[in-house]
C-alpha cells in the first residue's frame, strides 16, 4: 500500500522504515515540527524533586544534550513504546501506562496512594496537549509542575509540492493525534478535492483522532484497537492480500 505518513521528523523517518520492512511504500508530509524549550528544560531539572512524567518520546529529545538529566529517578511513561525510548535515552526507573493519558493519570494516582508524601511530579508536556492526565492529577491533589518541553509548531507544505504528491492519492493515511488530523483535513488539496480520498482509509490511533476526520469519509476510518504504533500499523492490508 502506498502510506502517508503525516508525522513530524524524527518519528516520520522511523515509521516509514517500519512501513518499508512491512512491504509498504511510504510517502512522508510532516505537517508539524516539533521546537523544545531549552530554557525552560534546564530549569525544569534543575528544580526537579520527585519523579519525571512524560506522554511523548520527544519530551526526552530535549534531554539528550543536558547533563543535568537524572537518569536514576523514576519516569513515568503513557505507554510501552514511550517507556522504551526513555530507557533507550538512559532512565532505569521506567513505569509505563497503558497508552493513554487516563491511564497514565491510574498508574500515577495508585502509587500516590501508596506513597503519599512523595515529592512533586515533573511533567514535560508538549503543546498543544490533552487536558487529561493534569485534570485527573489535579483532582486527586496530586502535586505536579507542569513543564511545557516542546511545542508542535505547524507546517504548511509548499502547495505544488502538496499537488504534486496527493495527485495520486495515497491508498491509506495514518493519523497519530487529533491535531494532526486536524492539519491533513485543512490542507487546500484535501478540502477542496475531497472524491480524490474517495478510496483511501484514514487509519487513527484512537477515537479521539477520528473524531476529527470529516462525517462523510466515516466509512473510510479504521481505529486502532490500542493507542499505540504497533496496533496502528496492524490495521494496514499486508502487500500479498492486495489486488
């Protein structure tokens, strides 16, 4: 299948090599780039007491270059794959959730319960983000600073290099957030050409991403059963079922 892949840049390359080993073609238009606060990041470990929270490997990015970094304390992590990157960057005490903030927000919460006097929460958020995870916290007076680490500035790709890439329209899009529906559905190639996707399916980590992809390609939508890569690419026809 010929797969676009919307992602920003380093997670767009990583995918499409998973795309590619799966017998896909890839096809890349990252529609936003991630800028980190390093400002903001050396203070935020400078100030740290308790332990990390993150909900995106590319808070870690902004780590790589800080000796400052405490690999030693404990992270939390929304999920397997954010966990892995996190040990992979060098932290040794990895808890991961289940792949949502809601999750992330339980997993948290029961330790608290157990441990209520533990220091306040660092959380390396991105923006824009999901109100989730702060919402449950904050509910459950569990101390928290919240640390925007990185923000996910849009890209508005040059229109004929866009035309010239959705001419032939991709047969499946993968959507990873809500927001980067979002973006793919405002693109003037997609809105004002829409019959052209009359065929292609808009894969969705979760319902929250589908709920932004317009009604009338409802039939076209296919939700991961898991809010995470593995589960996504699951969803993709394998190359030999293909007419």
């Amino acid at each position: 299948m010929r797969v676009l892949v919307t992602r920003a840049s380093p997670s767009a390359e990583k995918t499409a090599a998973k795309l590619a080993a799966l017998g896909h073609t890839p096809v890349l238009l990252p529609l936003a780039r991630a800028i980190h606060d390093q400002a903001a990041i050396k203070a935020a470990l400078e100030n740290a007491k308790g332990a990390f929270v993150i909900t995106s490997a590319e808070a870690l990015r902004g780590l790589e270059n800080s000796p400052e970094t405490p690999f030693q304390r404990r992270l939390y992590a929304v999920g397997e794959a954010t966990a892995k990157a996190a040990r992979a960057a060098g932290f040794t005490d990895v808890h991961a959730a289940e792949g949502t903030g809601l999750s992330l927000a339980a997993l948290i919460a029961g330790d608290f319960a157990s441990t209520p006097h533990i220091a306040p929460l660092t959380y390396m958020a991105g923006s824009p983000r999901s109100p989730d995870l702060e919402a449950v916290l904050a509910a459950e007076n569990i101390p928290m600073d919240v640390i925007e680490a990185y923000r996910m500035d849009a890209i508005e790709p040059d229109k004929s290099a866009l035309h010239a890439l959705l001419e032939n329209p991709p047969q499946a899009v993968l959507l990873y957030s809500q927001e980067s529906a979002q973006r793919f559905f405002r693109l003037s190639s997609v809105f004002e050409q829409p019959d052209r996707f009359s065929r292609t399916l808009f894969i969705c980590i979760s319902a929250k991403a589908a709920s932004a992809v317009p009604p009338h390609f409802s039939p076209l939508i296919r939700i991961a059963e898991a809010p995470d890569e593995a589960s996504l690419l699951k969803l993709l026809a394998h190359p030999s079922s293909q007419n």
